[in-house]
C-alpha cells in the first residue's frame, strides 16, 4: 500500500521566498512615501506662493499639464516650481504600482511560478497599454 497525494491532487504550488514579498511590499511602501512627500510639500509650496490658488482659475485649471514634458519638468525642477514637483509626485503615484506588478512578473517567473507570472505579465501589459496608449488616445 502506498502513501501520498491521491491521483488528483497537483503539485505543490512553488512557493516565492518571503523576502520577495517584503521587497515588494518595500517597494509599494516606499513609492507612497516618495509620493505623498512630494504631493504635499509641493502644495504646500504652491499655497505659500499665491495664498489666492485655493480659489479662482488655478484650481480649474491642470497645474501639471504644462510640465508632463521631459524638457519642460526638467526646467521647472531645475527653477523650483512647485507644480513641477506636483508633477512628479503624481508620476511616481503612478509608476509604484505599475514597478510593483513588474517586479512581481520578474519573481513568479523567476522563482518557477509560470501561471502567475503569465497573469502578472498580462497585467502589467494592460497598464502600459492603458498608460501610454489608451491615456493618450483619450486625452
């Protein structure tokens, strides 16, 4: 008589090591701290510039939208505007979960766990398609 798994019964699962989960878990962390830093800091900074922004034309207008250019962010960061840090800081909102999703592909696949890494690929190519497609078309 033999002892094990019943026929049916798959494989185990492999399992990714639990220091993986906690870079990833490091790295959506530290993308909202970066985030909420330069969120904050640079409304601030734009209230502290023109006390009048709470109201008015600014807050209908995108402060950001002039600086979603490389030339253009770079010389604003350069010159201290705080709507270009305002930028960035929307930037790196954007890019920690899209990071996050890259790295989990890169660990499934890495450490053996095809399925899900073929999921989380799936997934990260609808982010950039929505990102840098889709977004675009629709603006």
């Amino acid at each position: 008589m033999s002892v094990g798994p019943p026929p049916s019964a798959s494989p185990a699962e492999p399992a990714l090591p639990d220091r993986v989960y906690v870079s990833m878990a490091r790295l959506l962390r530290t993308g909202l701290i970066v985030s909420v830093v330069l969120l904050v800091a640079s409304l601030a900074a734009l209230l502290v510039r023109s006390h009048a922004a709470a109201s008015g034309p600014w807050v209908s207008s995108n402060p950001v939208g002039k600086y979603l250019g490389l030339g253009d962010l770079a010389r604003g960061l350069v010159a201290g505007t705080p709507e270009a840090y305002l930028t960035v800081g929307v930037l790196a909102l954007i890019a920690t979960p899209v990071l996050r999703v890259a790295s989990g592909t890169v660990a499934f696949l890495r450490h053996g766990d095809r399925k899900l890494g073929e999921i989380t690929l799936v997934v990260l190519a609808l982010l950039l398609l929505g990102l840098f497609v889709l977004g675009p078309w629709v603006h």
